[in-house]
C-alpha cells in the first residue's frame, strides 16, 4: 500500500496499492498508470465544474434579459390566466413525456437510448425558450411564467415521469441530480425577480436588458456546443432513423400543443405559438447529466441522445416560428422584412412599460412607426 503526492496538478494526496511482479517485486508501472487515470479524472471533474458554473451564470443573464424585457403586470397577468400556464405545464409534463414513452414502445429503444430519451422529455423546458419567444416576438411574458412555474414544478412531475415511464418500462432506478434541479429551481427564480425589479424600477433598461439576455443565451449555445465534443461517439454516426426517432417527441409535441391551444382551447395566437416553443423545447443539460450519472460505462453514447433531441429544436422549432410570423400569430407584423423581424423587439411592453398589456399582431419599439408611415412610405404611396 502507497501513499504518493500526485505532482502532475494540485491534488490531494492520494492511495493506491503496487501490483507485485512475477519475481516478487513490487513495480511502480501500474500505480502510475493509475494516477495518470485518476488525475485526468479529476481534472475532467474540474472541467465540468467551470462548465456548470459558466452554464448558470449564463442561465442566470439569460432569464434576467428576458424578464427584465417585460412589465410586471403583464408577467402577474399571464399568471393569473391559468389556461396558457396550465396547458404550458400539461404540454411539458404530460403530453411530451407520454409522446417519449410511445417513441420507446414504437422504435424498441434499447434501454440507454430508451432510459435517457424518457429524461429528456420529461425535463423541465429551457431558458433557451424565452430567448427564442423575445426573438420570434411570440408571447415573452407568458413565455418566461412558464418558465418559473415549470422549473418549480419539475421537483415533483421528474420523480413521478421517472417512476411512471422508466421504472415500469426497463426497471430501473434513475438517481436524479437534486443538487443541480434545486440549484436551476434558485437561478431561474432570482433571475425572473431581479429582471422584473429592474423592468420596473428602470424602463429604460428594457432593450438593453434584451441584449444582454440575448448574449447570454448565444454564449450558453456555444458552451453547451463546446462541451459536447468529448462525446465518444458524435450524434451525426447514428443511423437516420434512429435520429428520426429521437427528434419525434419534439415534433409531435409541437403540432398536438398547437391544436390544443389555439383550436380546441382558443388561446391567443401569440401565446399559443410561446406554448409550442416552451412544450418542445427541453432543458438537455440537465438530461445529459442525469444520463452520465445513470450510464457511466456508455457515458459517450447516453450523452448523444439529448444532443441529438437538442439539435432537432431548432430544425422543428425556427421553420415554425418563420411560419407562425407570416400567419399573423406572432406580435411582429407579417409585412415587415425579416431583419426588422429578428432585430426588433415587438412585444406590447416594448413601447410604453407603465401602460396595460395590449394584445395585438403589431407591436415594436416605436408604435408611431407601426401605425403611421413614414415621410418615405408617404411619398411612395
């Protein structure tokens, strides 16, 4: 038995045992491969570390911006409309999850694809939502409430999703990471507050703060990006039925929360297409840690499958909102070029912040330039 320094990086000290030799001598060869194994293990740690706390402040920047785009009452008024919350958390929990399970059923998943797709259709929707919502002009308020509530609520609905849909269909036990959910719980929270103080005690701030929750959230896509490139096995090498398989739940779930919301419910349209987006759209970080946790001798394959799920989000969800806009369910005019669209921020709280909540298709920054034209536009007509 050996006690040693590790002098590779600043490590505890750490103790292993001396593999002993045909001849009865003791050889250093295997203890230092060992050490070798658990310094670079630990410095993976340490990586993953500096990725979760980078991912959280920017989590944290990211929520701020968009709540701090929104007034107060019209954040307290989407609250108090329990349809869009209650269908938002049905279409999170219920709908996509049970789309999930059928996909299992359906493909015959083996049980890492199986186990770990069920976690990620049952994980509380991203932060990445309300980005898309302020860029797309869908419903921003109703947007970040769902949110809030989703991510509170996701203490309760993963437990049971988890024993409804995994334990019954492969028997196993998934151990969820508490620290991190309630940590997620805290920064959603405090960003959601501080955002709605400063929307109200600086209004000026609104644009400012969409920028900033705008970065925010480019800069979480690139690390979310970067630390996905220590997967053994890229997403882009499995079949494309496999893939297809995966990216269904997204789909469906996007059409059914549609037709739900907007034609059976008849929600606003605007907050109907911000229902979609936060139903389809899942928190795949949280996904992939859960299936390191659970998966430690596949860990490279368990992490490709929310990869794969994260990279169908955009390809179901950006061709959707392009299309939701040219409808008219969105607060952006359709006639409006499509620079204006992406670049401008329409919601009704863009123009006067102290003002009630104002639904309608045509927002912007400038009301005066939505409803009266322009010396140019005059001399054209």
């Amino acid at each position: 038995r050996v006690e040693v320094l590790n002098s590779e990086c600043l490590l505890p000290p750490a103790t292993g045992y001396l593999t002993r030799g045909p001849g009865g001598r003791g050889t250093a060869v295997s203890w230092t491969w060992s050490g070798r194994a658990a310094a670079a293990f630990t410095m993976s740690d340490v990586a993953g570390t500096v990725r979760a706390i980078f991912s959280n402040i920017f989590l944290f920047g990211l929520i701020l911006g968009m709540a701090g785009t929104i007034e107060p009452r019209s954040f307290q008024a989407r609250l108090s409309e329990y349809r869009g919350i209650l269908m938002g958390m049905a279409s999170q929990f219920l709908l996509l999850p049970f789309l999930g399970f059928l996909v299992v059923k359906t493909f015959g998943l083996d049980e890492v694809a199986g186990v770990t797709l069920l976690i990620t259709t049952t994980s509380p929707g991203g932060g990445f939502s309300g980005l898309i919502c302020s860029l797309f002009n869908a419903d921003l308020a109703l947007s970040v409430a769902m949110t809030t509530v989703s991510t509170v609520v996701s203490l309760i609905f993963i437990p049971l999703n988890a024993v409804l849909y995994i334990k019954t269909t492969y028997g196993l036990d998934v151990g969820l990471p508490w620290g991190s959910l309630i940590l997620s719980v805290c920064v959603v929270i405090a960003a959601v507050v501080t955002g709605l103080l400063m929307s109200y005690y600086k209004p000026q701030w609104h644009n400012v703060l969409n920028r900033i929750g705008t970065v925010c959230g480019v800069l979480n896509i690139f690390l979310a990006a970067g630390s996905s490139g220590s997967s053994d096995r890229p997403f882009w090498e499995h079949p494309p039925l496999f893939m297809l398989a995966i990216g269904m739940p997204c789909l469906t779930g996007l059409v059914l929360s549609l037709l739900i919301s907007m034609f059976v419910l008849r929600i606003r349209k605007q907050q109907s297409v911000a229902i979609c987006i936060e139903c389809c759209y899942q928190n795949t970080a949280l996904a992939i840690t859960v299936a390191l946790s659970v998966f430690k001798e596949e860990a490279g394959y368990a992490a490709g499958i929310p990869l794969i799920y994260g990279a169908i989000e955009p390809l179901v969800i950006v061709p959707f909102c392009l299309l939701a806009w040219k409808l008219g369910w969105t607060y952006a005019d359709p006639q409006i070029s499509f620079f204006r669209f992406i670049s401008d921020n329409f919601q009704p709280d863009a123009v006067d912040p102290h003002a009630p909540a104002v639904e309608g298709p045509v927002g912007g920054r400038d009301r005066s330039r939505a409803s009266k034209p322009s010396n140019a536009e005059t001399a054209m007509l």
